[in-house]
C-alpha cells in the first residue's frame, strides 16, 4: 500500500483524467490481483492471533486485538471508500472534470489504509515481542 500511496497516485495525479482512466481501467485488475489476495490473508491471521491470544492475557492479548481491529478497519475502508470508486474508474463511469476530486478523496483514504496497517504490523510485532518476553 505504501508504494502505490508514494509511485502511482503521484504519477495517476499528474495524468490528465481521461489518460488516468485509461490507465487505470488498463492496470487495475493487476494491482487488485496483489492487493485483494494479501488483505485476504493479513485481515484472518490478525484476527487468528486475537483469538489465540486472547486467554493469555495482558499486552499479548491487548496488541493483538489492536492489529486486527485495524486490519478489520483496513477492510471497511476499502469497502467504503475505495471499492465503489475502483470500480468507477475501471469503469470510466466518473466524469473527467470530477476525476480529480475523486482521485485525491480515493488518494486520502489509501494514506488512512497505509496509517492502519502500518499501525496493524506494529501491534501486531508488540504481540510477538510480548509473548517472547512472557514464554514459560
């Protein structure tokens, strides 16, 4: 999520709208292709180490409920806000003179799905180090 936050909106805002549309409509299923598959395992395994944790108590349990709430919170952003407008630009149903918006709404909710699972790995990471320090 990072690379495409700092390589491709950079480079999707310099296009004018009908060329990002084209692009976009063009490449998108390839980022998809990486990006959907990855959510679909890091969003379980955060929430698998929450429950496994859970009995144990203390930071293990409190980190490791923090990384999946925010890898759940990951996933209702996507829905939310980026879903509907992927699917408006591979479409080419957003208008060009309402590209832009669109483009830089779409861009401000990826850098809060960045914030979120930087956030996640970070917890997650605590919950390992947690266990590790407190292991019989």
């Amino acid at each position: 999520m990072l690379l495409i936050a700092v390589a491709f909106v950079g480079y999707w805002q310099s296009l004018e709208p009908e060329a990002f549309l084209a692009w976009f409509a063009t490449h998108a299923h390839r980022i998809g292709g990486l990006m959907v598959p990855l959510g679909a395992a890091a969003t379980p395994a955060a929430i698998g180490s929450a429950v496994v944790t859970w009995r144990l108590g203390g930071s293990i349990r409190a980190w490791a409920l923090t990384s999946a709430v925010l890898a759940v919170l990951m996933v209702v952003v996507y829905f939310g806000a980026h879903a509907p407008r992927n699917t408006a630009f591979a479409t080419r149903s957003v208008a060009p003179e309402n590209v832009s918006r669109e483009l830089g709404v779409w861009a401000t909710w990826h850098w809060v799905r960045v914030v979120l699972g930087i956030g996640a790995f970070y917890a997650q990471l605590l919950s390992i180090q947690c266990r590790r320090t407190h292991a019989p």
